[in-house]
C-alpha cells in the first residue's frame, strides 16, 4: 500500500514492547538509552494497564509519547489480564502463545493510527514475540527491527528450529543436535522451546506463531541484549544466516541507577534499607542470592530440598521466594527460625541488581533467564544453574560449558534436586580460588568496558541509530 508521509526533521520510531516482565524491562532500558541519541522521535505503544510501567521511562525523557491502544479481547486471556506477570502461575504455560495471538489483533488499531497520525513512525522496533508486526512495516513501506531480551546463542537455536522444522524424537532422552551452530550444541527434546515443541501443523495459533518466528528472520534486522565479549560467535552466525550484517549487540541493558525498586515490578516484603544494612555485616563474596525469576514457582519438594541445602551448607544467603497459589507455604515451616541471622527470605520483588552488586554477595544460584544471567555477569558473580523452561537450557550451556563461569546444581521444572548435592555446590562455589570466581570477574570487566564510551555495545548503538538516520533522510 502507499502512504503520504508527514515531513519531519527526525526519524520516528515506533517501540512496541511484549507484555512480560522478562521482555518488557529491558526494551524500556533499550528505549530509555536510545533516547540519549541524537535525532530522535520515539513513541511507545502499550495497553491500558501497562501504561503505569512506563511512568519513569516518561517522566526522565518528555519527549517520547505512549500511544495507548486497547488490549484485544481474547478467550485464551482472562478478562482484565494484559500482563503475562498477571496470570497465576498455573496459568503460565501457554502464556506466552495466548498473548501473542492476541496482540495480533492490535493490526487493524495500529494500521489506521498510521495511516490518520499527522506524522506516522518511519521505522517500527518489536519485541521478537511480535513478528507479524514485521508484515504491517512491510505495508508501510518502513523497515522493522527486532528487539531481542534473549541470547544470540537462543535466538540462533529458536530460528534454526522454526527454518528447518525439524522432527523431534520420541525418545524423551535422545538428544537433538545442531550441527550447524557454533560447537554442534545438543539438548534432549524437553530442553528445547516450549513454543516450538507445542507447535500442531494447521492449527491457527500454531500457524501465526510460526509465521512470526519466519517474519523476525525476514525482518530487516536485530538487536539482543548482549555484548560482542559474550556471544561474538553467534552475532557471527547470525549475520550469515540472515544474510546480512543489521544485527547489533547493545547489551547489556542496564537499568538507570535512579530506578526504584517498585517500577522494576513490585513491591518487596524486606525494604531495601534494611537488607543493605544486613548485606553490610556479610564477609565480601560470602553470600549466596537464590532467586528464579518473576514466573518460576518451586514445587513444595522442591522448595524443601533446596531449603535443607543451603541448611546444611552452612553458607549465608538472600532468598526470593515467589507466592503460591492455593496457600501452600513457599518455604518449609520453621525455616526462617532456623537460619535466623544467616539468611533472609525475600517475598515479592526483590532488588536483584542491588544485590548482586553488593561486595557481599559472591554466587548466584539462577533459573538462567537472560536478564538474570546478564545481571550476575556485570556484577561479577559465579553462579549455580538450574534452568527450568524456554531458552534457560541453552544460557545454562553458555554460562557453564562455554564461559566455565557456572556450575549445574540441578536441571528441569519437575527435577527435585539432591539436597547433598545443593549444600556441597553451595560450599565449593563460595571457595577463593575457583576458577568460576575468576572468570566472572574478567567477564564483568568485559561488559562493563563494552557499555563505556568506545565500546562495543555503544558503538553498536550508536551504527543502529546511524542507519536509521540514513535510512530516514534517504527517503525523503
């Protein structure tokens, strides 16, 4: 279709985050470090209920403007819910399916804001979960670029299962290989995405997911979370399998030191004053922070093999328990009394960044989401693996075969691990001269230098923005 552009001075871009806390933190530190560039106009598309979240993003730069459009209904959603963070946790296996079915029916909205706003966004950037949104630029006639939250490593696997549509074993133990990618990885079946293993050939929703994994490769490029020091290898791949070389690395995203800890996502049951004040009588390196992420809920024996290994370790420790449903408690009785003065047990949201930073806190033991995995990277910390679903397997892989900078502890959503097993890796970790200790810190030393000025990150940054500036002017 052809449309009559508005003049304007700049480009104009259209941000369009994924409704997950996992997805939509960092595109609003990519939003808010994009608008410290020159020669920019950004709006922001969000529903009614995620406008709140974008409340310091806007308050810190006036310039960007939310366009609010209603949330589409859907029968996989119930009424009300336009944040995965929203759902109960039984709800979240096919969340992330669900609410991108129902984004999708914010084309037509979208489309006829273009076509009646006086100057319409010349380039849109969407969260990978939102390919189709690659099809309406296409009818724009404007570019649209991928925003990744995950891994170039997962995203290189993601893109390789949707292109080839490979047949998956029925053997639960067979392992599936990529001989193609960097190092030929390999993961059994229950590893590899949730999404992809859901797929059913004609199914509409299957069919739109994988038409939306197929648009993201079409896409006129990308940009990930990441740093060329971590993942250089698969930026590599990918500038070869997308057969060009728009493929930025801008990461890691971090979020601007003024943030407070509720518009991270929520409120904590310890205030952070308090638990700086405890981290401040910690020995440095001597704490051990446990946290899963914002969806993961532990199963009661997992939960209480977990709880009698840091017992029995002996180590000091932060862990962030998330609420259950039903009322089953989140930790053993009594737990709390036992390791009264050694340990904390956090309720809610917990201030991950502040913690990991603190001089006390010297390993992590992580569900290998990326924005974890990144955090305890720039903070230096080793960590402990347990990679429950979506891409953790394969940033467990990273951490712990490639980077040496993680140990596993215990792997799968189901597994119960051994609480022998969780003490001895707890204690060991904690030890001066692992060599997990000495790698983090070299790579925290990376990502740092790669945010700085000169850095890599920054220079990718900078290359995107300057694309985008010669992309507009040459279409004037």
């Amino acid at each position: 279709m052809t449309m009559t552009v508005a003049v304007t001075t700049v480009p104009h871009i259209l941000i369009f985050p994924f409704p997950a806390q996992g997805h939509l933190i960092p595109i609003l530190d990519f939003t808010h470090y994009l608008a410290l560039r020159r020669q920019l106009q950004i709006t922001i598309l969000v529903t009614p209920k995620n406008l709140p979240l974008l409340q310091h993003l806007l308050s810190r730069h006036p310039s960007i403007q939310p366009l609010t459009l209603p949330f589409p209904d859907s029968p996989g959603i119930p009424p009300g819910v336009e944040n995965t963070k929203d759902l109960p946790p039984s709800s979240t296996k096919s969340a992330h399916v669900s609410f991108m079915n129902a984004l999708s029916g914010l084309r037509s909205p979208l489309l006829n804001w273009f076509q009646t706003t006086p100057s319409p966004p010349s380039v849109i950037i969407s969260d990978m979960f939102l390919g189709w949104t690659h099809h309406l630029a296409s009818d724009l006639g404007i570019p649209r670029i991928v925003f990744s939250p995950s891994a170039a490593f997962a995203l290189s696997v993601i893109y390789h299962l949707w292109r080839n549509m490979p047949q998956l074993p029925e053997n639960p133990s067979e392992s599936i290989t990529f001989p193609d990618l960097p190092n030929s990885p390999n993961w059994i079946k229950s590893q590899l995405s949730p999404i992809y293993r859901s797929y059913v050939p004609g199914d509409p929703q299957s069919e739109l997911v994988k038409d939306g994994f197929l648009a993201d490769i079409d896409s006129w490029g990308i940009a990930f979370n990441s740093f060329a020091g971590l993942e250089s290898k698969y930026l590599e791949y990918l500038k070869i399998e997308l057969g060009h070389d728009r493929v930025w690395a801008v990461g890691p995203l971090l979020s601007p030191p003024s943030e407070s800890v509720a518009s991270r996502g929520g409120t904590s049951s310890v205030s952070v004053p308090h638990l700086e004040a405890w981290l401040d009588t910690c020995p440095d390196d001597k704490v051990v922070y446990v946290c899963f992420g914002s969806e993961a809920v532990l199963t009661e024996d997992q939960s209480n093999k977990l709880a009698s290994g840091l017992e029995k370790s002996g180590v000091q420790f932060v862990w962030r328990v998330k609420d259950v449903e039903g009322g089953r408690p989140s930790i053993p009785e009594g737990f709390e009394d036992r390791v009264a003065g050694r340990g904390v047990v956090i309720r809610g949201w917990a201030p991950q960044v502040m913690i990991l930073s603190h001089r006390a806190v010297g390993a992590f033991l992580t569900h290998c989401g990326w924005n974890s995995v990144l955090e305890g990277i720039v903070a230096g910390v080793p960590m402990l693996a347990w990679p429950m679903g979506a891409d953790q397997f394969i940033d467990a892989t990273l951490l712990v075969e490639e980077l040496k900078m993680a140990v596993r502890v215990c792997e799968g959503k189901e597994s119960v691990p051994d609480s022998e097993v969780v003490a001895s890796k707890l204690s060991e970790l904690m030890e001066e001269d692992r060599e997990e200790r000495k790698l983090a810190k070299e790579l925290s030393l990376a990502a740092k230098e790669a945010v700085s000025e000169g850095g890599s990150s920054v220079k990718d940054m900078e290359s995107l923005v300057e694309q985008l500036v010669q992309l507009y002017s040459s279409s004037d």
